[in-house]
C-alpha cells in the first residue's frame, strides 16, 4: 500500500494509477476503499523488482506499507524482535536493520511546529485562556453533573485499613500543604471513621519536584476489572497520523 500524499510528493501524476477498487476491512470492521493500483520500482540491497502498489488516500503515519506478497516473492525472513530483515540475494544473505536513532531523530524533528506554524499556535492558545485550568482552583468549578466517578468495588472485599507510615520532616510539610490546598478547594474532606484508609506517597516527578500521591494497591485489588482497556499505543500513533501538530501542554505545571 502507498499513500496518495507520497506518490504527489514524489511527482507522480494520479493519471498513472489504474482505477481498479479494493476494499480494506480494518480490525474493527471498518472499510477503506483504495483509489486504484499502480506498479513501481522497488530497490532493497541490490534486490530491484517493479511491485504492484495499492493507492489509499486517508490519513496515515506510514508512507509506504510492504506487506506479506513482497516478503514472499523476495524470501525475506523478517524478526520484530532484533528488528531487522535478511534477504536472499543472487550473490549472499544480507540483513538490513532498523535505523533506530535515524528514526527517532526524523519522529522528533516532525513533531517540532515549523516557525509559521508557531506564531498561529501560540495566539488561538492565548485566545482560548479561559479553557485551561491553571491551577487546581479552576478545576473546583466544574459541576458534578458533567462527570462523576464511583469506584466499583466487589462486595466480597474486606476493606483495609493501611498501616501509618512515618515520612522525613520535609515531606511531612509537603503533604501537609497538599492536603490543607485540596481541603481550602473542598475537593476532599475529613472522615473520622473511615472503612478503607490508604497512607500517601511522595514521588519525585522528572522536573524536579515532588506530587503527593495516594497508595491505592488495596482499594485496586478490590476493584472489579474493567473489561474494556485503555487503547493500545499503535492505535494512538495512528490515530493522529496526517495532523500537523501535537501538544502535551500541562498549564497547571505552567508549560506555556
């Protein structure tokens, strides 16, 4: 399969492409009809051949999909695991490996916003001020009726009340000045007798600075498991392939 977006970059008229429709059917039963097929030349160390191409015109992370066919015809022997190809050539085995680094640098590169797009980012990011919570005040005003959260704990489960741990002087005034902020914003509050009672923690982030969490191992344990996961990472990536920008702003720990 090819894209459409990479025959225009490499010059090649839409006129060169044979309108013979096949349709995809992806893992979750959605279908993609291609645009046509055209033959092209292909060169893997030393190994050349014309291939027949799929032309697809959607959004996609890959440029060029080389599939089972090609594999077979060139008796390629493939392993995901050391990522690397051997092919059988005329003249001796040769093995092509992944350019990691290369990869990582190219991946890294396209995510950076070209000078003209960074203007035009940085200003509908300042136009949209109010949209952001800043800080965890501004969370305190969304409304219970938008989205709530119960935890679905198996009835069976004995609850468990963790011992107290004890922490340094220094910790102790984070996770006092941590509690105190969510008590001051009502986002928790005092229970004398509790059934489940968990100790917190304090992880030190990439940044530097600590976040005071709490150790949910027991209340986890309890909790009925979910059936339905979190995408997987592939489907992620593919996802936001063809978009020009991605942005993991963080405006409470004030990234701007």
């Amino acid at each position: 399969m090819i894209m459409l977006d990479v025959l225009k970059a490499m010059k090649i008229k839409e006129d060169q492409i044979t309108k013979k429709s096949i349709v995809l059917v992806g893992f979750s039963g959605e279908t993609k009809n291609t645009l046509g097929e055209i033959y092209l030349p292909t060169y893997v160390e030393g190994v050349a051949s014309y291939k027949r191409f799929g032309v697809l015109d959607c959004l996609s992370s890959y440029n060029v999909i080389l599939g089972g066919p090609w594999i077979h015809n060139v008796k390629n022997v493939p392993s995901t695991y050391h990522q690397c190809i051997k092919i059988q050539t005329d003249w001796r085995v040769t093995t092509i490996k992944g350019e990691h680094k290369s990869t990582q640098e190219c991946y890294t590169e396209a995510l950076k916003p070209s000078k003209a797009v960074r203007p035009k980012l940085v200003s509908f990011l300042k136009s949209k001020f109010s949209c952001f919570a800043w800080s965890h005040f501004d969370m305190t005003e969304i409304s219970a009726d938008i989205i709530t959260h119960k935890l679905n704990i198996d009835i069976s489960s004995k609850p468990v009340q963790q011992k107290r741990r004890k922490f340094a002087p220094e910790r102790n005034t984070i996770i006092n000045e941590e509690v105190d902020k969510l008590l001051d914003m009502g986002m928790i509050n005092e229970v004398m007798y509790p059934e489940w009672l968990a100790n917190v923690v304090v992880v030190l982030k990439k940044n530097g600075k600590l976040r005071v969490c709490v150790d949910y191992t027991d209340l986890n344990k309890a909790c009925l498991k979910y059936p339905f996961l979190l995408p997987h990472i592939d489907a992620m990536v593919d996802a936001i392939g063809g978009h020009k920008t991605l942005t993991f702003m963080d405006a409470v720990d004030s990234i701007r």
